[in-house]
C-alpha cells in the first residue's frame, strides 16, 4: 500500500478500538496503520493485540491528550522466521501443558456471608501460588478488580503469581465504574476481546 491508512477510534467504548484495528490488520494491503484514541487504556490494548500479531508499533501522544498508535509491518521478524517448518524427525517433543486460566469476577469467594467469602478469597490467591502448572492468566472482571488495586490486602500475593509468569489482566470497564482508575497495583488494564480471547483459547478454565 503507498498511503498510510487512519482510523479514528476517539470515543469508541471498549473494546471497539482493539475490534477495529484488528479487523484492518487482516486486509491484504494493510502496510501502515495509524489509529486514534483518547485514553492510555486503549492505547496500550490495541498496541499489545497488534504486537501480539508481529507488528511492530508506536505511540504518540499529542498536546490535546490524543494517542496515536503507529502500526507497521515488523520487517525484521519476517526476515528472521524460518523458511520451513520442518522438524527433526529423531527428536520427542513434549506435550505443552495446558492453558490454565482463572476468571475472578468478585473480590469475594462464592455466595453467603462476605466475611466468609474474603476469607475464602485470600486462601484461594495464597493456593494460586502453589499449583503446578501456575495458571497462564488470570482474569480480574466486575468487583474482583478491587483485588488489583490500591487498599488490596491480596496484591503482594498476586505479584508473586505475576512475577511466576502468569499474565494478570484486570477489566478497564471495571475499574473505571468502581472509580479505580489509575490505582491499578499489579498487571494491566486489559479490554473486553483481549479477555474474552484468552477464556476462549484456555484449555482449563478455573472460577472461584
């Protein structure tokens, strides 16, 4: 393609500017995208989805508290990637162990009594740290993202699991209804598909 392509996704709810982007990533000329946002969460969704895909990405913010995430063809992993995939025809290779994912969507454990259930809570955070395989993401959604921020009792053990190799996602919509923006203490502000990809791919799904 000779002339970058825009999009303009200012306004745009979660997770429409990761939506949008994507779906233009796929058409067969795409080369340079430049899409428009005008928060730092959506920002960050949709250059982690385009990195995600090999593309190599940029962010720009302007005097207006506009982003503009630039997005090009990563010409340096396409060079490095292999010409074939053979394999060696000797070697075993192990089965990958299973995609773990925990979806918490309340910062408390099950329904009854809520001391109960923080309690319950807490246990099952400190549990998370000793399985094996460790989970591959978990998922914070609804009021599990008060687990993730500021005044959490659980953030130093979920550091723990993050610091293990597990992803930690916590819904954007979410913290931006209990008025936790910005007091985020561990993972990442994550996007409706980003979390709705990583429950449709999980081999095992855990929910407390």
């Amino acid at each position: 393609m000779t002339e970058e392509m825009k999009i303009d996704m200012r306004g745009r709810p979660c997770p429409q500017p990761v939506v949008e982007t994507r779906k233009a990533l796929f058409l067969p000329d795409t080369e340079k995208l430049s899409v428009v946002v005008d928060n730092p969460g959506s920002a960050q969704n949709v250059k982690r989805m385009a990195v995600s895909m090999g593309w190599a990405v940029d962010i720009k913010e302007d005097d207006e508290g506009n982003f503009t995430v630039v997005i090009v063809k990563d010409e340096v992993k396409e060079a490095s990637e292999p010409d074939s995939d053979e394999s060696c025809p000797t070697c075993e290779i192990a089965p990958a162990p299973p995609r773990v994912v925990v979806f918490i969507a309340s910062n408390f454990f099950g329904e009854g009594a809520k001391e109960l259930g923080s309690i319950l809570m807490r246990a099952f955070i400190k549990t998370l740290k000793q399985l094996d395989p460790l989970p591959e993401c978990i998922i914070f959604a609804n009021s599990g993202v008060k687990l993730t921020t500021e005044g959490s009792d659980l953030v130093a053990d979920i550091k723990d699991i993050e610091n293990s190799g597990a992803q930690i996602l916590s819904c954007g919509t979410c913290l931006d209804y209990y008025n936790l923006k910005g007091k985020l203490e561990v993972g990442y502000e994550s996007n409706m598909y980003e979390i709705a990809t990583a429950l449709a791919t999980a081999d095992r799904l855990v929910r407390p």
